[in-house]
C-alpha cells in the first residue's frame, strides 16, 4: 500500500496503523481502514472489522478501544462489522459497504441571477423566495438531518452548506443572509469560511416569520455570533 494516507482536514492518518491498532483487540480476527467522505473534513476515518468466531463487539466498544491506542482523529468515525472484507481497494470500501457520504446532502440553486456586486446567499431558503436585492441571489438549501451521519450538530450542518457554498463559488468574499430559523447555520457558516482564511462581508438577518429551526448541540460561541446585522441595512429586503 505504499505511505496512501487518508487526509482528514489538516491531519493525515496512516490506515496500516488503525488496521494493527483493531487487530490488538482480542475478538477481532481481520480490519481495514479507508476513508469515507465528508463535509466538513473532506474525509474521515471509517474501518470494516471481521470478529473471531462467537464474539459479539459493538462498533462504539471498537472506537473506544482505538481511543485508548491513537489521537482522537485516528479513531475511525464509522466502523462496519462484516463477515469478510469486499475485495477492493481502500478508496473504494466506503462505497461497497453502503457508507453514503454527506457532503452533497446541501445544494446551491438560483433565486435571481442578475445584479451586481458579489453574490448574497440565503441559508435555508425556499425554491418561492423573493428578495428585492442589487446582487445576484442564491439560496443554500440545508441538509435533511436524516441524510447526515452523526454528528448531528450545528456545525455539522454548517460545514454541509459550506461545501455546497465552496463547490459553487470557490473563493470569497462572500455575503450570507439567513431568516431566524437559520440564525445559528449562517454564522457558524461565517466562522467556518473564516477559520479557512476566507473573507465575510456579512451575515443578514430577516426578520423573523414566527419559524423556529431545529435545535441542534452546539458548542462553540464567537464573534460572528455579535457581528450579524438586520438585512434591511445591507439594502437586502
């Protein structure tokens, strides 16, 4: 297999090591590791294990015991327990195994395609909206959390429509609204976008129609968080 690593975020994990980690275990006859993607890390750690005859493992005891061996971001996030492993490479497991990825689960579509300026998109925007903008407007449509592999947490999610975001329009400045349903997505979007050293010029709000988002573990609090602003002060209606 060469020095192939799998490359999740800024880290990379050799799957030789998490494979001989899973085979320290004492139930565990054979393991492969393989990358499955995702949203927010372009890939993440997933491992299909065959048990030793009469063993009974869950996949969270697995990850517990890698925990206990390697780095947090070495332990597989998905793990598959299989009566043999399918004769393909590593890159094509997560595919054979049935593991779909999350990273296409948001979309991009178009509300009004003339203006000027950059872009304004609307997170959790329906395919009817109408705004009275001068930029082109798009809408981010969030992901079903049914069509998410855990975590299902807000930034999560917001990783998702960033993806989607960066699919569509690869570099900044980017200009994001959101109504008060997706409050929470647009700016954790914003921080995301920062932390990878792109520029936000800023969130709007709408103001709220009465509509309640869906409350997800959250667990970081910044800036952005103070910054957003009401959309009709960014000419946005």
């Amino acid at each position: 297999m060469g020095c192939w690593v799998i490359q999740t975020g800024t880290m990379q994990v050799t799957p030789s090591e998490v494979d001989e980690t899973l085979l320290l275990h004492p139930d565990v006859e054979d393991a492969a590791t393989f990358p499955v993607a995702d949203a927010k890390f372009d890939a993440v750690v997933g491992a299909v294990v065959v048990l030793r005859p009469g063993a009974f493992l869950r996949p969270r005891d697995l990850k517990w015991f890698v925990s206990t061996h390697l780095s947090c971001f070495k332990v597989p996030q998905r793990i598959v327990i299989a009566d043999s492993i399918p004769a393909v490479p590593r890159r094509a497991l997560a595919q054979a195994l049935g593991l779909e990825s999350s990273v296409c689960a948001s979309s991009i579509f178009s509300i009004q395609e003339k203006g000027r300026g950059a872009p304004l998109y609307v997170v959790g925007a329906s395919e009817g909206l109408r705004i009275r903008s001068e930029r082109p407007v798009f809408g981010i449509r969030e992901p079903e959390i049914a069509q998410l592999p855990p975590p299902h947490t807000l930034e999560h999610v917001a990783a998702n429509c960033v993806h989607a975001l960066r699919r569509f329009q690869a570099d900044g400045p980017y200009a994001l609204a959101a109504s008060e349903a997706s409050r929470a997505v647009a700016i954790e979007m914003a921080r995301q976008l920062e932390q990878a050293a792109e520029s936000v010029d800023f969130v709007a709000l709408f103001k709220s129609s009465g509509v309640a988002g869906p409350r997800l573990p959250y667990d970081r609090r910044h800036s952005w968080a103070g910054r957003a602003v009401d959309a009709a002060l960014v000419a946005v209606e």
